[in-house]
C-alpha cells in the first residue's frame, strides 16, 4: 500500500467548497486504484487566520507542512478584509519560495461539452512552464520621497541558474509531448532581463537538438493564444508572464474554474504544492456553485506528480466525460452545483 | 487653410506599404475637408539606416522631427539584420521618449464583417490609455557575473507625477464615452511598483466622482478581454500591461493589421506621433497584401488630435463601410491587396 501524507489547506472563500470536493474525489481514486490510500491533514491558513493570528502562518506550520509528501491548496485572498499583497507574499508566494517550488505547470486544453469563448477553437492542448521563484516578483525595490515627488522601484531579478531551469524543465516536458518549446519574450522592451532571457534560451536550446525552440514576444503571444492555441505545445515564460498566459490559457478553456495548477519542487527538498488557477472568488461563496473541476484537475496533477499517471488519465478522462455530459456549473453556462459535479466524477470514477 | 507639417517615417518591412497607403488617404481626406491640407516629409530611419550610419536616427534628425506638427510612423524593427532592443530603443521607444509622448493610446472596437476569433463578441468598444515613458519599460538596471552565476536586474520605475498623469488623462477621456475607468494592477504579485499604482488610482478617482472605476489584476484582465471585452470602457494601464492588453485587443479585433494607436506629448512641447500597433511583418514585405488599415485607422486617431473630429468619424465610418463590405486583405480572411482596400477607401471618402 503506497500512503501519501497531504496537507490541505483550503484557505479562503471557495478554496473551502472545492478542496474537500476534491479530497472526495481524490479518495474515491484511492479505492478504485486499490494500492494507494491517502491521509489528509487540514490547516487553517487564510485572511480570517489572519485576522486573528496577526501572520498568515505562523512559522511553526511553515514546519510542519514540510513533512507532507505534498500540499493541496484552494485559493488564498480575501481583499475586503486583509489587502492582496499581505495575503498573498504571506502564505501563497511564501510556501512557493521557502518550498523551493520553483516551477509552476499549468496547461490549457480544450475540454468537450464546454463553450469556448473562442469561435473555432482548433483542439488546443498546451503547456505553460512558469518560472515560478524569482522575475518580476521580487522583494527587491523600494519607495521614495512622499507626495509628488514619489517615486517605487520595482526590481526584476532573473538569475542564469533560475531561468536555466525553467527552460530546462520546458524542454524536458517537451520530449514527451509535441517536441516544441516556444519562449515567451519582451526582448524589444523590457532592456535589461529579456534579452539575457533570450541568451539563455538561445544556450539552453542547443542542448535539446530535437526539439524545435521559437521566441515570441508576449505581447503577440497573448494574442495568439486567442486566435492560434492550438500552434503551441510547451510554453516558458517569466513568473509575470506565466502568470497572464496562463490566465488566459483559463479563458479560452472556458472558465478559470476548470484550469490547474502545480507548484513543483525540482529538488526534492521540501513538498510541492497542487492549487488551482482560480482565486477565492468571494462573489459566489456559500452558494454551493463553486466549480470544482480546476481543483480536481488539479488532484490530477498531483496522480502525475506521484507517478499514478494512469489513475491521472483515468480522472482526466472522468473530467472530460462529465463535461461532455453538459453537468456543468454555472460559470460554464450550466446549472449544477460543486457537490453534483462532484458526485458525479466519484459516481464515473467507480464505474 | 490650416496647413499640417507631418514627418512620415515609414520604417521597416510593411511600415514602407503602408505609410504611403495611409498618406494617399489622408490626401483624398484634406481634399474632401477642402480647409485643410497636409504637407508629407519623409525620412529614412529604419534597421537598413541603421546598417549603413550605425545609429537608427542621428541627432540631426530628431531636431528636425521636433519642427513637425506630428509624426506618422510605420513601423520598427528587423531583427534579421539588427537586434530589436536596439532598433526599438534606438528609435520607436526613444521617440516616444524624447519627445516626451507620455500617453499611448489605443481602441480595441469591433469592425462589421471582420470574423472575430470569439464566438458570440458583443459589441465592444474599449480604449487602452497606456503610460508610456516609464514603468516596465525603463533603461535602469543591469548584469552581473557571467556564467553560472549571472543575474540581470531590470528595475521598473514608476513616480507619481507619471502614473497620475495617465490617470487623469483616463479618467478625462471617460468622461467623454461610457464613464467607466478600469485600472491594470497586479498588486499581489508585484510587491513595491503595484500597490504604489493602486494608490495613486484610488487616489485620482477621488477626483473624478462622477466615473466609475475599479481595479483588476492583469491576469484576470488580460482573460476578461477574450471573455467579455464589452464590459470595459478605458482601461488605464503601465507600459508593459498596456502593451499586452492592446495587442489582445488586436487579436479580438481579428487582426493586429487593423489597430491603430497614438502617442501623446501633453505638454505641448514636442510633436505626437501616430503608429499602428502591428510590427514590420518581414515575412509579408513585398507581397502587396499588407492590411493599411491599422495605418489608416492610426490617421484618423491622427485628424481628431488635430480637432477635425468631424473628418475622423468620416473616415471611421468609410473603414468600418469597407470591412463591411468584404473588401478585407489575407490576415482578415479576404484576398484584397494593400492598394484594392487603400482605393476602396478613398473611392467611398469621395462619395
Ligand atoms: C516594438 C515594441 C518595443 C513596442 C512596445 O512594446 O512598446 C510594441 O510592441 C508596441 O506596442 O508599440
Ligand atoms: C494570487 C497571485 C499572487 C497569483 C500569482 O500571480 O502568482 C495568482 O495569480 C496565480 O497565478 O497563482
């Protein structure tokens, strides 16, 4: 029996409908699969933790959750009771950094039975690798003078070794897909960092002789993956431009409520973490129709990542079934609620 | 008769297939005015200028540039034959610098008979108003090591005087459409420049009580823009962001090719310059299919800076006639040449 040790942490607003969503589904695959069990351990990390506690988590549970095979994470934010920057560098940017979470995968596919906002959408099926530690988000910088002489200095850090790995990563992820890595670049604008990422690009690519390597800058790029997703296979862009990418990789899909995400420790250090695309969204909390599809797409990352890929297949499939069903929540245009998706999934997964 | 001494730089690539196209419009317009008359001077500035001065523009030459009463751009870049950090700083940003066109300005509308890439796009009608002179884009910062080691910084600058002048100039503008300012921000991930930006936004708005405004991360934005472009009116944005965003609003146009855009001098000192958002499309040079219209758009944005609103609705209506009417270049679905649109819409201004 293998046993996994996961740290659940749904953090605010829907991250506390669609983790235990998922948690259920994830058990039900547990069953099926026959040799695998899960134990799951809750943490109350969040704004409203917060709000009492002072820290968004204290160091003690940055300790213990470095035990866990893996993390599990809803959505982190609640902009109305603690700002976004506080919320956010306090647990979500801080797990990815101290866990050494250096990459973020996030792919975007088009599911059956769900409307694209694309008018022919062409089967797109692609990969973003985002530099997920350094880049535009730094805490490097400072404000200056008050009033109307004020000025912030916001600095980017990119380091050859960071962006190495990324790239490095990319091309490796592209050996077993489509053997295409296509660079997300601003080479013309931003001076200093985007031409040392083309330089890296251009050194890292030579390694990888079979795969064919493009560069697009990410204002065209942006563009194209409204009118061309389906040309690309693996993307690697910059924390900031992973980050928008990805976004609207969600988009076209249909809905950032389906789209997935994994925070992967390359090292082997510390856990990686699993949390889907979509923030907390506090418009729709407590209505029961939260779309848990991202996050359970999401426990599909984390099959993969524990080697389970068939048991991974499998849910993907149960996920595109169930879509194709037309059982939808209402951000894909249905009418079902997170725990008829849910019960649905378990309900395909047993058959 | 007000007479209008206009630079033209046709650049690079299609940049030389469309200036002439858009000035021949702008011919027919002045005679349609019949007050009103243009006087076209061309200078050669451009990555083949580059290779044979070594500089894309001499410091001759932007003292004359200064004399003009606007600047009609085509298009920068070859990166064939000179790398685009260079050939973009060396002219299209140190022009937009220099003279000090502190505000970039560009819709995003749907034109009739122009397949969009959305399915069911309704009626959108945006203006990105881009802060063009500092933030992501800014020459502080540099490398360090080489090797393994190597970093890059690249600092962002923003000050306050530049983020509120764009501001404001967002929130004027609104007051003269649907009364509705949305700003780009991205404040929990960029830890100094972005809550600075959201501030001085919530700072502005304080100023104008009768325009609505909210904030959205770039993320989230940069996807709104696929799935429902209808709900913006002016979106106010840094120049990395707004840089995005329009592109993505080219996409949803159905073309980079019909795009138009302007840089703004506020302070009256320098020249404005008008240039559409399409680069210099080597792959199409010389092929005679290059799409005018984001040029001539660009024309239009340029008639009503000179006060000829009247006109510049004119010409409006006649490209928004001639999509219409199906007469569309390659990268709209048609097979019109450059020369069939550009006398389509001179023949309709005459009428
Ligand atoms: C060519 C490049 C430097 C430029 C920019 O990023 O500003 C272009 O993309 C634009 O939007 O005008
Ligand atoms: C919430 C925010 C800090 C985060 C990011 O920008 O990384 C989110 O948008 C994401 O993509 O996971």
């Amino acid at each position: 029996m293998k046993k996994l040790a996961i740290a659940t942490i749904p953090g605010d607003g829907i991250g506390k409908e669609v983790v235990p969503a998922a948690t259920k589904v994830l058990e039900a695959a547990a069953e099926v699969h026959g040799g695998l069990s899960f134990e799951f351990t809750d943490f109350p990390y969040s704004c409203e933790y917060y709000l009492q506690h002072g820290v968004m988590i204290p160091n003690e549970g940055m300790k213990r959750l470095q035990n866990f095979d893996a993390l599990f994470l809803g959505a982190v934010g609640n902009p109305e009771i603690v700002p976004d920057h506080v919320s956010l560098w306090g647990l979500l940017i801080k797990l990815r950094r101290e866990f050494e979470q250096v990459i973020n995968l996030r792919p975007a596919k088009l599911l059956p039975g769900i409307q694209s906002p694309l008018a022919n959408p062409k089967d797109f099926d692609l990969m973003v690798v985002r530099e997920n530690s350094e880049g535009e988000y730094s805490e490097v910088g400072g404000r200056m003078y008050r009033g109307n002489d004020e000025i912030a200095i916001q600095n980017s850090v990119f380091s050859r070794r960071g962006t190495e790995r990324a790239m490095d990563y990319a091309f490796n992820l592209a050996s077993k897909r489509k053997k295409h890595v296509t660079s997300a670049t601003k080479s013309n604008g931003i001076f200093y960092a985007m031409p040392f990422w083309d330089e890296v690009f251009n050194d890292v690519a030579k390694g990888y002789p079979d795969i064919k390597s493009d560069s697009q800058h990410i204002d065209a790029l942006a563009s194209f993956f409204v009118t061309r997703p389906e040309r690309f296979d693996v993307i690697v862009a910059s924390n900031l431009f992973g980050d928008i990418l990805t976004d609207i990789g969600a988009g076209i899909m249909g809905s950032v409520g389906v789209a997935p995400a994994a925070n992967i420790n390359v090292n082997g250090k510390y856990p990686s973490m699993f949390e889907p695309v979509h923030g907390s969204a506090p418009d729709i909390v407590g209505k029961g129709i939260a779309n848990p599809l991202g996050q359970i797409w999401t426990a599909k990352m984390m099959l993969d990542y524990f080697e389970e890929e068939e048991l991974g297949k499998l849910l993907l499939d149960v996920i595109e079934g169930t879509t194709e069903s037309g059982m939808l929540t209402p951000d894909l245009g249905g009418n079902s609620s997170t725990e008829e998706v849910t019960d649905e999934i378990v309900r395909r997964l047993r058959e």
